[in-house]
C-alpha cells in the first residue's frame, strides 16, 4: 500500500507548458509495479546540448556510468528513466541492460547511441530485465507529446508521495527563454554531487560547456544542500538540456553578463525543485531551514549545517516538538569545523536561546516549543568564528520513515 501523501505536499501541482523542442512520454512496463507508469521516455530536437551532475559514490549505478561517458559529448537527442529498479550493483547484466536500452532508443529517433541518456531508481542488486523496456519503447514512442509534463514526473516516482515540477522563464538579453524542471526523491536523500533523480530542460541556445558551469554552481546551493536521512544514492543524477529553440543573443561563456537572469532562475529553479524532495522526505512532518553565520569559511559553514541537518537527536527532537537546543549544540562540535564554544550564539523560529556560551538570560522556551509546533522550522547559529555562511535544509525523522523502509522489499 502507497504512503498516505505527505503533509508538505503543495496544495496543487503547476501546470508546466509545453517546451519547443521536447516531447514526452510514459508507460507501465511492469518492471516491479503493477498499474502504473514506470518508464519515461523524452525526445530532445537535433543540437540539443546537455550537462550533468552525477553521485559521487564508489558504488555507482550502470546508467551513472554510460551518462558521465556520453555526457563528455554534451549532445542528446533523448532520455529514458525507468523506476522500480536501480540497475545499480549488477556487474556486466547492468551494462548490457544499459547498452540494450540505449541501442533501442537510438534506432527510434534516430540518433547516435551518445545522445541517449539513461536513468534508473529503484531496488539496489536486482538485474534490469531491460527487454521490457526495450519492448515497451516502440509504445512509448508513438505517444509522445509536448504537454505530458505531470506524467512524466509521476512515471520516475518510488517512494515519493507526489510529483515534482516546476517552470520558470527568463531573459537572455532580448529573448525570452522558459525552464521546466522535473525531480524524483524521498529517501536515500544527501546527494553528494538520494535516490533523487531531476531533469531540467530549457529551449534556450547555450554551449554544453556553459550548462555545465551554471549546472556545477546551481547544484551546490540546491541539490547538494539538501539532506533527509544522511545517505547518499547510487544513482543520483541531475542533467539540464537546451534544446536551442529559442531566439536571443549568442552566448559563449557563463559569464556573459546576459545571463544574469538566466542564472538567478535556473538557481530558483533547482533549489525549488530540491525542496520539493525534502518536503516529500520518507515519513516527513517538518520542513527545516539551518542557517550557519561565523564560520571560517562557506564550506566550513556548509559541513556545520549539514553536521545540524543530518542528526538523528536533532531530527528526532523535531519530530517530536521537542525544543531541545542542546542537541544543536552537540551538533555543532562534532562537525569538525572551527567553533567558539564561548560565543556560540543559537536562535530558533526567531528567538533567540543560547549566546555567548550559555542559554540567554531569563530564558523563555514558550514561543520556541509554539514555533516548533509549525511545519516549517527555522534554526540559525552563529559559530563566532568567521564570516563564513551557509544554508541547509532537511526534515524531521519520525517512525514513518522505518514504516516505509523496513518495508520497501517486502
């Protein structure tokens, strides 16, 4: 039986327009579920140009490998993302699952092998019985449209309670381009760039080489700042796609001061994407926001938040209402980043409850416990160090998340 939805979910879900030069499609293959969409197939226009950011784990997945490979090319033609199994920890059957899926895609839309991009979510160590996709694309294929946007987010969910979209639009000097983004992900969430899956597709015109910059940079403020339950996936992968449909100026470099507005909205665009993962995190109840000031440096400050985010005391203490800032504290110094004990300063929901080393005097924990029983909670610390700052974003860990994953196999 399904999760119930979580209470984050967004009260309705965008509508995201159609995008020039992108067509999709889902289809239930019957890869592990019964009933339901579990392939997606896009179909990119000739000159797409594309970017990535992959999982930096050792044990990474069979299709993480060919889209590193292929992606050094920076051109696609079409993705296909299957979910219900991972095709990761499957030696050389992963690989043949891979390059069986790719041939099949590539003789469809006929496109070099390169320019086909591949994705899989699901079960770790389970062979791909990739000749249901391979027999399903054929289908798939004859349904592609321009406005199946909400289907295809659906089509690359596991455990996820809802689907993922959103859409932006931006100029580039005199043109206007538009930005539709899609993402999967729940749990196995602290991608290091869980099983997070997001595909991002603008109509704009730019040079791989200049995705690939803006790509690196957005997913270190969104996608890499985000944490449910500490592990990161084989197969995390974020890719963005230009498929050059738009008109507006040339851009040669991610510099070009053109793409100011470009940047801020992909930025926007990504980190509210990865939100929307948190929000869905396994057995979610609060959506928590850790600002880090006084560090030694950004990345000191990152570590700190993560150290804040990533903790089971502190997860749990939220889940439970619990406004136990001592826990921050502990959180703090075991972070291995420099921290002034004595000028720690520590404010929740606005208040302030720790400075200079201790509990502030006369402290009320009365409107803390009140704001601690809100969805979204804010904890901000300053470490008295330096000016380093950092912004990381989590949730609680309540006994849904033991409900689903102790029984995810069975």
């Amino acid at each position: 039986m399904a999760p119930p939805v979580s209470p984050l979910a967004p009260e309705a879900f965008p509508h995201l327009p159609p995008l020039a030069g992108v067509r999709l499609a889902s289809f239930a293959s019957g890869l592990r579920y019964k009933g339901r969409a579990d392939l997606l197939l896009a179909e990119l226009a000739p000159g797409t140009t594309m970017a990535g950011v992959y999982t930096k784990s050792l044990s990474c997945s069979a299709p993480v490998d060919w889209c590193r490979k292929a992606g050094a090319k920076g051109k696609a033609r079409a993705l296909v993302v299957n979910s219900g199994n991972a095709n990761a920890f499957t030696g050389k059957a992963g690989m043949e699952a891979v390059a069986a899926t790719v041939a099949s895609a590539a003789q469809l839309i006929g496109s070099k092998e390169t320019e086909v991009f591949v994705s899989s979510t699901g079960t770790i160590g389970v062979p791909l019985p990739h000749e249901k996709i391979t027999a399903a694309l054929p289908k798939v294929a004859l349904a592609l449209k321009a406005d199946a946007w909400l289907d295809a987010a659906k089509a690359i969910m596991t455990t996820d309670t809802y689907p993922k979209l959103a859409s932006r639009q931006a100029r580039i000097g005199d043109g206007v381009v538009t930005i539709n983004g899609i993402a999967k992900g729940s749990g196995m969430i602290a991608p290091d760039m869980a099983t997070m899956l997001a595909y991002v597709f603008t109509d704009a015109a730019l040079p791989a080489k200049v995705l690939q910059q803006l790509l690196t940079k957005g997913a270190d403020k969104s996608f890499n700042a985000i944490t449910v339950d500490s592990d990161t996936s084989t197969s995390d992968t974020l890719q963005l796609f230009a498929t050059g449909q738009a008109k507006h100026p040339k851009i040669a470099s991610a510099s070009d001061p053109k793409l100011k507005e470009f940047r801020a909205v992909l930025d926007a665009l990504l980190l509210e994407l990865a939100h929307l993962v948190v929000k869905d995190g396994e057995g979610a109840t609060k959506f928590v926001e850790i600002r880090i000031a006084g560090a030694a440096s950004a990345k000191a400050a990152k570590r700190i938040g993560m150290a804040v985010a990533n903790s089971p005391l502190i997860k749990t203490a939220i889940a439970g209402e619990d406004a136990n800032w001592g826990r921050v504290v502990m959180a703090v110094g075991k972070a291995g980043e420099k921290a002034d004990r004595d000028r720690l300063m520590i404010r929740i929901g606005g208040f302030d409850v720790a400075c200079n080393g201790g509990a502030v005097p006369d402290y009320d924990e009365t409107p803390v416990a009140r704001h601690m029983k809100g969805r979204n909670i804010l904890i901000e610390v300053d470490v008295g160090v330096g000016k380093g700052k950092a912004t990381v974003w989590t949730c609680d860990l309540t006994h849904g998340y033991i409900d689903i994953n102790g029984a995810y196999r069975t």
